[in-house]
C-alpha cells in the first residue's frame, strides 16, 4: 500500500514549448492507432532525477493521472533491469513488478483474477526505453491495453518493433530540436540583457536594466537582485521584477550571503525546489529554513545564480517559477552563470561595451575558423564520392550510397558556403564607392534560374526598366542578395505556380520586388524569417533543405549599404519581399 501521505510531486516540464509537445503527441497518437493499443505515453528524464510524462494517449482517467506527472527514473531502471529483453522492447510481466503502482502509474479496472494464459494481464507493461548516440537514457516510450487484450506474440512484436524504432527516432528528434531551441532562445535572451546593459555607467544601473530582459528570457516569473557590499553584507533587495518587493528574514538573508559567495567560489548554480537535490554550499537544515519562506512568498522553485569577478562576488540573481512551473534545466543554468558573470566583469569595469564586442568578435572568429576548417574536408568528400559515383564496377547498393554521401557533402558544403558569407558581413567593412545596375543584375538572375523554373514547372518572369538602375554596393554582395531571394521564390513555390522579379525606381531608391504564389509563411515565421538559423515550423517548409542562414546573410548585407527589406506573406497565398537600396 502506498504511504498515506503521499503526494504525487507535480512541476511543470522544461518542454513547455508547444510545437515539441504537439510532435511527441502526434508520435503517440500513431503508435496507439496503429500498433492498436488504447494507453501510450511518452517520458522525459529530466535533470533532477525524475521522469516526467509529458504525453498521454488514453482513457480521460490515464491521462489526468499521468499527465505532467513525475517518477522517480532509477526506480523505473531498477524495474526494467528486471524485464523481458524483446530487443527495442521491455516486457514487464506482472509478476515481475516491484514498483508501487498506486503510487507511480495507472493500471485499468479490469479483473486480475483467472486471466488465461496468454491474455494481457491489466498489471502489464510494455516499454522501450529511449537513449542517445552515446547510450545516454531520454526517457521511455510506454504502451499498455492491447485492444484485442492479448500479449503480442513474435509476429506482433516483429511488426510492434518497427513502429517503436520510428518513433524513438522521432522522439529523439523533438527532443534534441527543444534543446537547440532552448539553446538559442537562451542566446537570444543573453544577447538582448548584453545590449540593454551596454548604455549602463553604474553597477546598480546594470543589473536594473538588465533585470526585466533576464525574467522574459527565463521565462522566470519573477526575479530578485541582491547587491552584496564589500562588507559582505546584503544592501537590500535593489531590483525585483515580476511580483512584489520581498524583504529577506534576517535568517534568509544571512544565507544568501554566505551562499553566494561559495558558490561563486565553486562557479556553481543552486536549484532550490521540493525533491530536488541539496545544492553543495548549502547544509540540509539551511535549505529547509529556504524553502519555508519560499512557500510563504508562493514560490515553488528558487535558481540561485551569483554574481563576480575574479574571486569576489558582488551580488545574486534569484529565479523564481511558481507551482507548476518548468523544471530548471542544465542549460539555463549554464547560461544564467555565463551571464552573471558578464554583469560581474560590467559592474567591476564598466565596460560592458568592450567586453560585449570581444564575445562577438570571438564567436565571428569561431564562426569562420569552424567554416575553413571544414571547407577542405568536406571538398575531399565530394571529390571521393564523385570518384566513386564513376567507378563503372561499383554495385548498385554502393553506388546509392555514394550518391547519399555525395548529397550530404553538398548540402554540408553549402552550409560552410553560407557560414563563411556570414562571417564576411560580419567582419568586413562596406566597399565605399562601389555601385551595380541593380535591373541587370535582377535579369542575370532570372536568366541562369530559367532553367531550373522550367524543370520545376514554375513560371519565372523579371520585368526591369530599360535604363540602369544603380545602386550602392558590391556586385557580388548584391548578387547574392538577389540570387538568395529569387532561389527562395523557386524552392517554396509548387509546380504550375509563378515567380515575378521586378526592379522599380521610387524617389530616391531602388526597390527589388520578388513575388512568387508559393506556400507562404504565417505571421510568426514572417517576423522572425530574417533570424540566424530560424526555420519555420510549417511542415511543408520544413520539408524543403535550408541553413537558416540566407536571409539572414541578405540582411546582414542590407545593412552594410544602408538598405532595407520588407516580406508580406500568408500561408497559403505566397510571399512577396521587397529590398530597397540608395540610388548610387
């Protein structure tokens, strides 16, 4: 029987974006219509030692239990050490359960006694575990109540097999897609708390400025910065964001200095939270006497992240989530200590600016060296599959997968290509006095793309005046901004569609017009369509080969010559983008 005054610990999950979600639901969804079973769910290890089910697929009944439920995850490896090997699947009889159900699952009302031999008894399970490359555990795929109530047989578990294979890709998949996105959501956020911080003069004024950016980039809901003097003593709570101003118990506030100075000293990130570990410089007793005036103050979760230079700690940023907010993950507090201690070097130097310009430097630099490091590689393995792709001996299974490395290396290649255009904008200075006829150019363009519009079956038509137009900058540059556009146009436009390049004067400034009745963007993708590496979550644009880095590069390029552009899309109806350039 399970402990009377157990409650089941419920936290949000650090998945909370919706689109993942949504794909992991999907993956169950399948799962359960075609290998036939009414009960799958899918879990996620988490940082804290526990699973958490972030899908459920089932009765109304399952699913309220389960859902956003959190288990312990090596009590349910000690139970899978003890199941059934079917290959990708864990069998796990009922007689060989040892977790309390009552407590971590849910199991259906249908009678335990006299089931026949060969019949699905409702204390089974049926599981695959999900790992990485490395053989590290995500978390597990969960399948229970076969519909036609028998246990799958070697026929079924052959078929069962192939499914589950799909979808622990797929899961794989969404979920490392949450982590990079997680990851550049994070980057995003540092870069916006750098910018903000960069006009600040004063330590106090920069971690006010800042405060508000670091609350939406954690998606905290709320924020507390605790100076911390050089007599080692807190100066009062200097900014909070999101909720009232919390005055410290004496206790408290004794804690936090200690603390923090210990953690700078161990660069380490508390988490402070039910049923999360004792972060090291704390004692248990200590962590209690938190976590009392936590729940006072309606907090659930407290990161802990000082703040320094050197060997001196100047303050904390405290990050509060409420009761089922998202769980802190390993990223976010690797990310909020990178940015303590950008505020740390700030409030000790007043140079926010410099420092900010030597991180930029360093990831251009990084950028490039990465992009010519890889060029010459990557030439080698084009070259050796096109070798190969001509060996007239070569077997048909051979050559198809000289063909797939030869596919790779070139989609690879472009993205090196794009990495180094990037760097190029980045780093280099607008070439003064250089001007192109921008209406040539448009023409050009369309010309070398005739062929492959005619291939696709998509009409591509430019219309220019007859006199030049020229505009300010670098041919190639300008090219590539054009090129990059028209190209977009053919790769997002079906068969029997259209492509209109036009090129018009308008005061004084040349407008490139490039309008295509292709798939279109929803209002979303159309104001983040120009970020670094952003790619559309519409299926149907997914499905086309990108970098994420061609409009970025044509709006970095932009900028360089003083121009602008502009895109109106809907999905459905096509896009239109417009670039404006000064007349040269």
């Amino acid at each position: 029987m399970p402990d009377a005054d157990f409650v089941r610990p419920v936290r949000g999950s650090r998945w909370s974006d919706s689109q993942s979600r949504d794909a992991l639901q999907a993956i169950a969804e399948g799962v359960s219509e075609i290998a036939g079973f009414d009960l799958v769910g899918i879990s996620a290890a988490r940082d804290d030692g526990y699973l958490h089910t972030l899908v459920v697929v089932g009765p109304e009944e399952a699913r309220a239990t389960l859902l956003d439920s959190l288990a312990p995850t090596q009590a349910l490896l000690d139970q899978l050490a003890l199941a059934e090997d079917w290959g990708p699947l864990k069998w796990i009889p009922h007689d060989k359960l040892i977790l309390d159900i009552d407590t971590w699952g849910w199991f259906s009302d249908a009678p335990r006694e006299n089931v026949p031999d060969g019949a699905w008894h409702p204390e089974d399970s049926l599981v695959a575990p999900l790992e990485d490359d490395d053989g590290r555990f995500l978390g597990f795929l969960g399948i229970e109540l076969p519909r036609d109530g028998l246990v799958p047989d070697a026929e079924k578990r052959r078929q069962l097999e192939v499914y589950v294979r799909l979808a622990t890709h797929a899961i794989r998949a969404a979920l490392e897609r949450e982590r990079l996105a997680e990851q550049v959501r994070l980057a995003t956020a540092a870069a916006d708390i750098v910018r903000m911080a960069s006009g600040s003069d004063t330590a106090d004024e920069i971690l006010a400025v800042c405060g508000r950016e670091i609350t939406k980039g954690f998606r905290a809901d709320s924020l507390w910065l605790q100076r911390i003097g050089l007599d080692r003593r807190c100066a009062g709570p200097l900014y909070v964001d999101g909720g009232p101003t919390v005055r410290l118990p004496a206790g408290v506030r004794a804690l936090v200095t200690a603390h923090a100075q210990r953690a700078w000293e161990r660069q380490c990130v508390g988490v402070i939270a039910p049923e999360r570990p004792v972060p090291g410089a704390l004692a248990a007793d200590q962590v209690e006497t938190v976590l009392e005036f936590l729940a006072g103050v309606g907090v659930e979760s407290l990161m802990f992240v000082p703040i320094g230079a050197g060997p001196d700690c100047f303050g904390v940023i405290g990050l509060t989530r409420g009761h089922r907010g998202a769980e802190w993950s390993e990223t976010e507090a690797a990310t909020a200590l990178e940015i303590a201690r950008d505020l740390g070097r700030s409030m000790r130097e007043h140079e926010l600016v410099n420092e900010l310009r030597q991180v930029s430097d360093y990831r251009a630099r990084m950028v490039a060296t990465v992009a010519h490091e890889l060029k010459n590689p990557v030439s080698a393995v084009l070259g050796y599959a096109e070798l190969l792709d001509g060996d007239p001996d070569l077997g048909e299974s051979s050559r198809t997968a000289a063909a797939a490395i030869r596919r790779g290396g070139e989609r690879l290649a472009r993205v090196v290509d794009d990495l180094l255009v990037l760097h190029s904008t980045t780093e280099t200075e607008p070439v003064t006095g250089a001007r192109v006829d921008l209406g040539a150019l448009a023409r050009e363009v369309v010309e070398l793309n005739a062929a492959l519009a005619a291939g696709l079956g998509i009409d591509l038509r430019v219309a220019v005046p007859d006199a030049p137009v020229v505009v300010c900058g670098a041919d190639g540059e300008i090219e590539h901004v054009v090129s990059n556009l028209v190209s977009n146009a053919l790769k997002y436009t079906d068969r029997g569609g259209s492509v209109v390049v036009t090129v018009a004067v308008l005061g004084d400034e040349a407008e490139l017009t490039v309008a295509d009745d292709g798939i279109g963007m929803s209002a979303e993708d159309s104001a983040r369509v120009f970020e670094e590496f952003y790619r559309s979550s519409d299926p149907a644009a997914t499905a086309k080969p990108g970098t994420g880095l061609g409009l970025a590069i044509v709006r970095r390029v932009l900028e360089r010559y003083r121009g602008r552009i502009e895109v109106e899309s809907e999905l459905g109806r096509g896009s239109t983008f417009r670039v404006g350039l000064p007349l040269g």
